[in-house]
C-alpha cells in the first residue's frame, strides 16, 4: 500500500518579479510568490503568462506536486478555471500531503511496479489532448513527489470506460521484461462482463484472427492467421432475458479482444454502441478487468490482485430471476 509522504523542499529557480498584464504580484513570505488574477483564465495558461522564466515542464511539475495555490487551496488541474479577483500563490515549499488521485487507487506499490484500480472514465494514458487527466500522469507525480528523476512505464492498457487492475512499471528494464515475457508471467487475467441478451451456453471458447480498420476499429478476420490470434473463454455467471453476466478469461491479450468477440457471438458488450449494443442505460463500458495475478518481475512471487464486482453490473437481476 501506499506509504504515507514526507514532506520535502523542491529545488525551484527563482521566480521572474515582472508579470503580465493578467496579474499584480506581491511577495507573501520568502518562499512564496503571490499574484492577484485581473482577468478570467485557465490556470495553466495563467502561469505560463506570469512565470514568464519558468519553462512549460517546470510548471506542469510544479502543479503536480501541489505548489500552486488558488485562493488558499492547492491546485493540480491544469485547467482550473481563474476569475478576476482570484489570488494565485506560487510556493517553493512542496505541501506536506499526497496530492489526492483521481478515479485512482494504488493496491500495491514496490520499487519496481504500482498495481493500481483504475474507474471507469479515467484514461490509461493521454490520447490527443495533451492535458488531460490520465492514470498515467497522476502515478508520475505521484512517483515525482519523492524522487524528481522517477518514472513510470506503461506496460499494458485499460479502456477509458473499462475499470478494474492495472500494473505500471517503475524501471525501463521491468517493463521491458514484462512486456516480453507477458504471457509467461501473468497467469490469470480475469474480467466481468455485462453483456446484451440471454447467452444460451453456459461456457464457452471464441478463438479468431483480429484486424484494425482504418477507422481504429478492431475486427475478426473471415480468414484464418490473418491477423492476431486472439482468444477469449467464458461462462455465465447470472443471465435474464435481457442480459448476460459473463466471467470472461484471456488466454490473449489483444486490443478490444473482448469486446470484438462478444458481438462475435451476438452478445455486445452493454453500452458499448462502437461493438454494437443497443443498451445506452449503464452510463459506462460493461466490462471490468476483476482479477490480474502475475510473477513478480523481481522477486519471482506470485501476486493476486481482485476487485468487487461494480453495483451497476448487477442492477439488471435484482429484479428478475435466474434460471
């Protein structure tokens, strides 16, 4: 788990006293600087304008590890909208508590990897906006707020509206052997899914060859080894009329393999309309990655990570029996 942060002194070059038109500034204590917003802003692009030496990284880092202040408060978000009025206080000072995750939780962390539960609607790692928030970005500063020179490697990926266990690499070379050696050293990758309809076998394998589309959309292939081989073992957990709960098994881990095999069989994946389910009720994915074990890239140990299985799967029986 998580150890409790100890406070520390960042390393900051001083700060430029002319500002922009955007902001008065005045000293409020020797490690701090203080600067009264006169128009409505972003705060990152407030702090670009008026920490006119301060280069781009260097700010980004400094929200990260909480050393701005909006109206007495600590600020990470980068667009944190300012108004006319609003005081901005830049400190040299790191504060003494964690900046708090957001749609994050860390189940394990060593020197090598941080096993984490990623929520529905949190990116794994930044698509085309630059800014926005991922789990990826949040275990970097959380990593920075002890040691500046830390890292974190992507070693596998969840969808933004697929919740459940993730594993980050700290070192370059753990990732590394992760990566090459995945299908030896995860021995079980195990996800909940709430599917579309009455799935009539209990149990079942799906074994196809995916493709990616020029619209990014994956594909079984109508011919065999063109592609990926993917495949996917299930079997039913809880079924009603209208829709499946599926305890799904990867014996391979491709992009969107569960999703592309449950419209396969005629099942969608509910409220997944890109894979074709009619469902718009959940408000998310109906998949979560439940259950990750894998061997210890280091130590050999094996590591069993399970999460609850979310509310929302479950609300389409409470009212219905099964068989």
């Amino acid at each position: 788990m998580k150890n409790k942060q100890r406070s520390g002194q960042g390393q900051q070059q001083s700060f430029n006293k002319k500002t922009k038109s955007n902001a008065t500034h005045r000293d409020s204590a020797s490690n701090n600087k203080q600067y009264t917003v006169k128009e409505s802003s972003e705060l990152l692009a407030f702090l670009l304008s008026t920490l006119s030496k301060v280069g781009r990284n260097s700010v980004k880092s400094m929200l990260a590890r909480g050393q701005i202040f909006v109206n007495g408060k600590a600020v990470t978000a980068y667009n944190f909208p300012l108004q006319p009025g609003n005081t901005v206080t830049v400190s040299k000072d790191k504060i003494i508590e964690e900046t708090p995750l957001v749609g994050l939780r860390i189940l394990h962390e060593d020197d090598d990897i941080i096993v984490v539960y990623k929520e529905a609607g949190l990116l794994s790692v930044a698509a085309s906006q630059e800014d926005e928030l991922t789990a990826y970005r949040q275990l970097t500063a959380h990593v920075r707020e002890k040691n500046q020179s830390s890292r974190i490697f992507v070693v596998h990926r969840l969808d933004r509206d697929t919740s459940g266990v993730m594993m980050f690499a700290k070192k370059e070379d753990v990732k590394k052997k992760l990566q090459d050696s995945w299908q030896d050293m995860v021995k079980e990758r195990t996800y909940i899914a709430l599917v579309e309809g009455k799935i009539k076998k209990t149990e079942g394998t799906i074994k196809s060859w995916l493709k990616e589309s020029s619209t990014l959309k994956m594909y079984s292939s109508p011919h065999p080894n063109n592609g990926q081989l993917a495949i996917t073992h299930y079997k039913t957990v809880q079924t009603n009329s209208y829709f499946s709960l599926l305890e799904v098994n990867l014996e391979t881990g491709r992009k969107n393999q569960i999703r592309v095999h449950m419209e396969d069989i005629g099942h969608p994946i509910a409220s997944d309309k890109k894979y074709g389910a009619k469902t718009r009720s959940l408000g998310r994915l109906g998949l979560h990655a439940q259950v990750l074990a894998f061997e210890h890239p280091t130590t050999g140990e094996v590591m069993t990570f399970k999460t609850e299985i979310p509310k929302t799967f479950q609300n389409p029986f409470k009212d219905a029996p099964t068989p």
